[in-house]
C-alpha cells in the first residue's frame, strides 16, 4: 500500500471515529497516536515518541507539553494535543512558549482531524504565527500528501523540509489571499483590474459599483481552466448554453445570471463522470447549473437528470433519482462523498438506458 493509499485509509478511520470521541486523552489514543504510528514512529517507545515531556518556561518549572519525537536522540519535534472538539485557534500559544525554550525544529499543533506544523522561518528559535503545513484529515488535497509524507520516520530530514517550508508557507498564504479576493475582492484588487480597461478616474464610487463585476471575472476565470482541465481528462463537453443565462435575457442584450459554476459544483461533475464511464460514454453527461442547484444530466436532457447537487453554507446534500424517479437525498461531508454513492448513480442513469 502506497503511502497515499494510507492517508485516504486513515481518513476513512478518522471519519467513523470522531463523532464517538469527546476528551482529549481519546483523541490522542485513537486519532492522534495511531496517526503517527502510520508515519512510522514508535509511538510506545519512550526514548522515541514521549508524552508529558517537561519544558520549562521562563519562571514556570515543570510545564508539560503532550508529546516530544526524538530522532537519533535528538528532540525534532514538539507535538501539542487538543480534543477533537477543541478549536485550534485559542491554542497556538501554548506551543509558542514551548518552542522558544527548547531545541525542537518543528512544532505540530492538533485536534487529531487539523494538523499545524510550524517553525522559525521568519525568526531564528521563534515559532512563526502562522504554520508552513496545514491540512485536515477529512478533507486532504492530493498536493499536500507529499508535504506530508516528508514526514514520515524512514524519510524524515530537517534540512529537506526546511527547504520546502518557506515556499510552501508563502504559497499556501497567497492562495489564501487570492480566495478571499475571489469571494469579496479589495479596493486595491479591483483598482489593479481596473488599471488598463477604465480610462476614468478609479473613484471610490467607481471601485464600489466594479467590485461585483471583479468578483464574477475572478471566478469565471477559474471555472474556464478547470473547464479545460476536465476537457482535457474526460473529453466531452461540460456544459449546455442554458446553463449559463437567465430567463431576463433578450437578444439584444448581454447575458445577465446571478448562476456563478463552483470548483466544488465542476468537482462534482468531474466524479459522478469518472464514476459512469463504464456505463454511458463521458460524451453524453452534461451539466446544468441553476442558482438552486447543480444538475448532471443525460444527453442534456432536462427530463433525465442522473442526480442533482446542493451546497449550502451549513450542508451540502446529494440527491439522485430512485426507481420512481423521485429525489432522495443523501448529506454530503464533502464532494468527495459522491464516490460513496456509485451504485445509485449507475441506477439512474440505467433506468435512462433502458427507456
């Protein structure tokens, strides 16, 4: 089993678990200790792995941090654990006065589902604000697993990881930024957009009344390479024209829709596609997208919706036609929840084959 074959099966774990665990020493026993025995340490060898390692701090003696990871008998790491249910925000804190006083490199902060890993990239022997390596269990993405497994016990070198960190932290920083400039973009963002295709004054007025159209640019602009990406991949077509317009169209005027396509919502088609491609060539999957849901449809075909997707601020739901072709629903924790739902989608769209 490879290694990301093991991060996706100790997600799967961790998904079952954690509704079950209330206390911090349970998540420590069942998420956080297991997680570390799969990256390859002995995690009940006390010269190796040790819990309630004293660090003093300043005046206070005998302070405690959860776990210290010695390699090759040096202290490398400082791990500090938190209840599955505990917000990681509050906590940093603690693993900072940690870090200044002992000579670990690196620094991970956890509830068992989020991990932060930290260092003293900005100043030597004190730990950075932010981390370099954040990710969630639950919700991995493909190009954080190699960051990961630098962390494994047989491949494990500082000087390696360190070289990566600066780049990883700045980048995973700006794409925090240009996220946040997608969902609600600044005056300076607009003001750069607006430098060489508005020959006016970038009044105030003029930011305000453009920040909607910026907003929209952004992701339309994103949803046009991930169009061509799963062009590319699948190769068939992504989307009817319908899709994209309002009913207060005219001919005479430019297309108005209050529809913005997701990268969660293309995702979704990009799935449910790679899922029924024994069953009905990619060809003929289309979507339609509509400001209450996302549809994934047959040969186009309004009448012969496969399943249909919603995502909303608080839950994202499923819902796939059942043999009276009515709508049943399925909670989704994530999109990559549809995989769970193969069966179902080939029923739908067979009950189609066979008409």
């Amino acid at each position: 089993m490879d290694f990301k074959d093991k991060i996706i099966q100790f997600s799967k774990r961790v998904q079952s678990m954690k509704d079950q665990i209330q206390t911090e020493e349970a998540t420590k026993t069942a998420l956080i200790m297991p997680f570390f025995q799969m990256l390859g340490y002995d995690v009940f060898n006390p010269m190796e792995f040790v819990p309630e390692y004293t660090a003093d701090v300043g005046i206070k003696k005998g302070e405690k941090i959860d776990y210290a990871i010695f390699l090759d008998g040096e202290l490398s790491i400082l791990l500090e654990a938190k209840a599955v249910t505990e917000d990681l925000e509050k906590h940093g804190s603690q693993l900072f006065r940690y870090f200044a006083t002992l000579p670990a490199r690196f620094g991970i902060l956890t509830n068992g589902i989020i991990y932060k890993f930290y260092t003293d990239l900005d100043a030597p022997n004190k730990m950075d604000d932010r981390p370099f390596l954040e990710f969630n269990l639950l919700d991995i993405k493909d190009n954080l697993i190699p960051e990961i497994r630098k962390f494994e016990r047989n491949t494990y070198n500082c000087d390696t990881i360190l070289t990566s960190a600066t780049e990883l932290k700045y980048t995973s920083e700006m794409k925090k930024i240009l996220s946040e400039e997608m969902a609600n973009p600044s005056d300076e963002f607009v003001r750069f957009l607006l430098k060489d295709i508005y020959p006016g004054l970038k009044t105030q007025t003029v930011i305000d009344r453009f920040k909607d159209t910026a907003s929209k640019a952004f992701h339309q602009f994103v949803t046009d390479i991930l169009n061509d990406r799963f062009k590319a991949i699948i190769g068939s077509p992504v989307a009817s024209d319908t899709a994209a317009t309002s009913e207060s169209e005219t001919p005479d005027s430019e297309p108005i829709s209050k529809i913005t396509t997701t990268i969660e919502e293309l995702e979704a088609f990009a799935i449910v596609k790679s899922l029924l491609k024994d069953i009905v060539a990619p060809s003929r999957i289309f979507y339609r997208d509509t400001e209450s849901y996302f549809g994934i449809l047959l040969d186009d075909n309004r009448y012969k919706w496969i399943c249909r997707v919603a995502i909303g601020k608080v839950q994202t739901n499923l819902f796939i036609q059942d043999e009276n072709k009515q709508a049943v629903r399925y909670p989704l924790e994530s999109i990559d929840d549809i995989y769970n739902f193969k069966p179902q989608l080939i029923e739908a769209v067979q009950r189609y084959l066979k008409e």
